[in-house]
C-alpha cells in the first residue's frame, strides 16, 4: 500500500509539489506526470516511505537558436552578390574623356 505523503517536488525558483496520487491498488503508481512550460526546472526532489521509485522518459526540451556562423554566411553571400553587381554595373557605363 502506498503512503500517505509521497510528492515529486521541482524548483524554477519558487517550488512547486506534485502529490503521487494513490491508484486504490497494491503495487504503486502507473504515471506522474509535469512540466512547467518557459521555465528551467533547477531540480526535482522525489519523496516516498518504503517504497520503490522508477523514473523514465525524462525529456529536457529547448528551442533551437540559429547559428551566429550560418548568418554570417548568408551576409557574406548578399555582400558579395552586392559587390558583383556593382562591378558590373560599372563595367556597362561608357568612359567619358
């Protein structure tokens, strides 16, 4: 049976507890599951009596951030196609004397 009590708590900077809730049957909990969408989770603390604790599909998700490389490269390929147009366009105008 499980005891009364038992909670995952997570911290983002303010804590935050999850009651594992008890299924009514010998032999524990099927799933728990949080997430606290915009924030880092800093740590998770699991707190149970005499029980056995499994933990999976624990997933740590971002966002991908563009590479400051792949920029650069795009702006040097716009100065470049610039500058080759430039040549041209000088290369066109007639020399006056």
């Amino acid at each position: 049976m499980q005891n009364a009590g038992e909670t995952i708590t997570f911290s983002d900077g303010t804590s935050q507890s999850v009651d594992i809730p008890n299924p009514g049957f010998d032999g524990g909990t099927a799933f728990v599951g949080f997430s606290d969408a915009g924030k880092t989770i800093a740590s998770i603390t699991i707190n149970v009596n005499n029980d056995v604790v499994g933990v999976d599909d624990v997933r740590y998700v971002t966002d991908p951030v563009p590479e400051p490389a792949s920029l650069a490269l795009l702006g040097g390929a716009l100065a470049g196609l610039a500058l080759t147009r430039r040549k041209h366009m000088l290369a066109l105008k007639p020399i006056r004397m």
